[in-house]
C-alpha cells in the first residue's frame, strides 16, 4: 500500500531555532568566561549598527495549560513578581558591566510564562530599569505575549507608552471540549475584547496564536476557530504543530491521552484547511507556522529578505546579539548560545553571588557557522546556496545525496549550486533541514528528544 507524503516524513525532528540544536550542544567545551568572551566580540561588531535584542522571560502562570511546553512556575501568589524582578534587574546590570559600551537595543520580546501575572506598574518598573543602562533604538520593536483573560486595557496602554507596538495572544482554539482538555478555558469574547483595545490603543502589529493537532480537535473546530481569527482580523498569525513530548515536560501535557490526538494525514489535515482559509482571507503564509498581512512588519521583511528566526521565534530585525534574562532563557551571540539555570530558587542565589546564571551552552565552530547559515536560509527564505565558499562544507555531497528522495518527491528542486523549497515541499522544511543537521546525522538521538516534523 502506497504512503503518503506526511505519512513518509512525519518523524521526530528539531523545530531548528537554533542550530545546533539545545540536546546537541557541547557542553564540557563550554565556560561562561568563553560566553562572556563571545558575547563581548560580537557585540563590539554588531552594537552601534544594528543594536541588540532583549529575551525575557516571566515564568509565572495562575493555572497550568496542559498542551504548553514552556518554562513555567504555577503561583496565584503576586508578591513574587517583585521578587523576580529585582532578580531580572540585577541580571541585566551584571551583563552591562560586561559589555564594553551602553547597549543599545533594538529588539525586546517578553516571554512566558504569562508577562501579564504582572502588574502594569512592575512591568513599568521593569522596562524603566532596563533602560536606565541602555539606549531605545529609533527604529525598534517591543513586543509581549498576553493572555486574553488577564491582559488588562490598563496593561496594554501602559506597554504601548514604554514603546511596545506589537502583542500576541494566544488562542489555541476556541472548541471547548478541546479547552477543557488541555486546561485552557477562554471564551471568544475574551479573544475579541483585548484585540479591540489593543487596535484602539494604536498596537501596529496584533498577533494570535493558534494550534492544530490539539486532543480531540477536529475539521469544524479549526473552521471555526479559524472563521472566528477572520472575524478579528489580527495582523499575523502563529499556526503551530501540537508539539506532543510529554518526555521532557513530564506530567504537564499528560492531561490527555495519545488516542486523543489527530495523527498523520489527519493532523495535516487541520493544517491544510486552516491554510486554505487564511489564505483566502488575505494572510500569507511565511516561513513555517506562521501567516501575516501584507501591512504586516513579518510579511514585509520576509518579501525584503530580512526574516530572521532565533529563540524567540521570527522576526522582521535583524540582530547580531540577543540576551536572555530569566529563569531558563537563552542568549545568542551568534558565535556561542548560553543558557541560564531552568530552577527559579538557583537563579535567585546566583545572582546573590553576583553571577551570571548561565549553566550551560555552546560554542559554535566554523562548520556549526556554515550549517546555521544554510538553515536559517532555509526557515526564513525557503532556498539555501553555496556558491561562494563560506557556505561550502566537506559533507555537502553527503547532505545532498541525502536530499534526492525529498527531491524526487517534488518537496525541493536542486540546481545551479542552490536548493529550492516548493510549494509542496513547505509542510516538510524540517525535514528538510534535518538532512543538514551534520550533528543529527553523526549521533542519532538514542531516546526521544524532539516532537513530530508534521
């Protein structure tokens, strides 16, 4: 019996915003003296030009979300965003002391956890105290995810006067057998509601979040959920993979059980459809998972060939240097990642010790530069080349042996010393990038690391 495609590449696989991958890195060739080297290097090259990025992430969540795979601290108890905080403050003074100049940033993402746990006057304090040692871009863009039950008009007019133009909120899918499995109860009207405050207060770039391949999710809940996104009309779209690895978030996304998950051709189904009706209500899908407006910043970089893709998903900046503060965040100098301890107790008591609470991390080689390069190229652009010998590497014949079978299938096109996604091939850029992962391919994973490419 003929397979499918899906069914064909729907393996385990990296979601490649970082390369190599966390699982892959070298750790006892890491220090945090080599970090702080790193770091310093590139951000003498990249600081007064491009500026530099902020990942911060705000661990704290009133309830716990059985389909999320972040990093997070269940608590109804705000006293601890004080707390948490001074710890980021202190964070990011002993990074300044670090760096040769005052930084000037660019980019600042807040992350979760949920960054609206907290206070519209803590997260003022908050970005106050970060800019009390760095300078704001003029060009910009600050952005935060908010969740649709607690975001407060109150929140998003203060986040708007500290500069912040761009918001994502995330929906997942308005059935509510589906909420009800994976713990999240959010009716429609809560969606609506802070999406029109934000278009009131002037947000330029309003986002929701999406999921497909939730448990018992079906056709007519992504046609409504979809239909209901429409009626809102955000200005790009996250429509993420269910990533199912209860292995490594432990009893979190056990709220359900495996049969309750649409596999396969049925999962891709969902993605399909819900395509199809973005598509036909003017979102354009870029990259992977993602869809946006042609006003949108996304849509608009990726048409100029500035899309970029880090730890904090993509991007229309472009930075050299992106430094995560928090519990588990990671930092990307380019030449090296870093990240910090996963424990909120340890994170504290390192920075009492006045030091950075980097635990582990990797230092990038020349080849690991080359294979970045390639899969970046191939995330944000959809094509990847190797004319010029930076971006050529001894195992290039090997990889594209290895891509024939894709090629074969129609899902990319080989020629003149350069590869080209297809159209069809778009479900399976993972894979896609997999047959360069040069470390993949040396060691395969012996236990599972990684949620379904498809």
């Amino acid at each position: 019996m003929k397979i499918s495609l899906t069914q064909k590449y729907n393996v385990p696989g990296p979601r490649y915003t970082s390369y190599p991958t966390v699982p892959y890195w070298n750790e006892a060739a890491f220090t945090t003296e080599k970090w702080i080297s790193s770091l310093q290097k590139s951000f003498s090259e990249s600081n007064s030009k491009n500026g530099i990025s902020l990942y911060i992430h705000l661990p704290f969540c009133e309830s716990m979300c059985t389909f999320c795979g972040c990093n997070k601290r269940i608590t109804k108890n705000h006293s601890v965003e004080e707390t948490y905080i001074k710890a980021l403050l202190k964070e990011w003074s002993l990074y300044c002391k670090i760096l040769p100049e005052r930084p000037l940033i660019k980019e600042i993402h807040l992350g979760g956890g949920t960054p609206t746990f907290f206070s519209k006057e803590n997260l003022e304090h908050l970005i106050n105290g970060i800019f009390s040692y760095a300078v704001k871009a003029e060009n910009h863009e600050f952005s935060f995810e908010g969740h649709p039950n607690n975001t407060t008009y109150e929140q998003l007019k203060k986040l708007y006067d500290l500069g912040f133009r761009r918001v994502s909120f995330g929906v997942q899918d308005y059935s509510a057998k589906v909420q009800k499995a994976i713990n999240r109860i959010q009716p429609f009207h809560n969606v609506a509601k802070v999406t029109f405050w934000a278009k009131e207060i002037g947000y330029t770039s309003i986002g929701h979040d999406i999921i497909f391949g939730l448990p018992f999710q079906t056709v007519e809940d992504v046609i409504d959920t979809v239909e209901k996104t429409n009626s809102l009309k955000p200005d790009r779209l996250a429509f993420y993979s269910y990533a199912h690895v209860p292995w490594i978030k432990g009893n979190g996304q056990r709220g359900f059980n495996d049969e309750n998950l649409p596999k396969d051709a049925e999962k891709r189904k969902l993605y399909e459809i819900g395509k199809q009706l973005l598509t036909k209500n003017g979102y354009h899908e870029i990259g992977m998972d993602h869809f946006a407006l042609e006003s949108d910043s996304l849509y608009k970089a990726a048409h100029n060939g500035n899309l970029h893709r880090n730890f904090m998903g993509y991007g229309a900046s472009k930075t050299q240097v992106m430094i995560g503060l928090g519990v588990s965040s990671i930092s990307d100098s380019w030449y090296s990642f870093a990240q910090n301890t996963k424990n909120l107790e340890d994170y504290y008591q390192l920075l009492e010790w006045d030091k950075l609470p980097v635990v582990k991390g990797h230092i990038l080689n020349d080849e690991d530069l080359i294979i970045r390069k390639h899969i970046l190229n191939l995330t944000c652009e959809l094509h990847t080349a190797w004319k010029n010998d930076f971006l050529n590497f001894a195992e290039l014949p090997e990889v594209l042996s290895a891509l024939k079978e894709i090629e074969n299938d129609g899902l990319i096109v080989i020629e003149d010393n350069k590869i080209k996604i297809t159209e069809e091939g778009r479900p399976f850029v993972r894979n896609i990038c997999m047959a360069f992962d040069l470390h993949l391919k040396r060691k395969s994973p012996e236990t599972n690391l990684f949620s379904m490419t498809v």
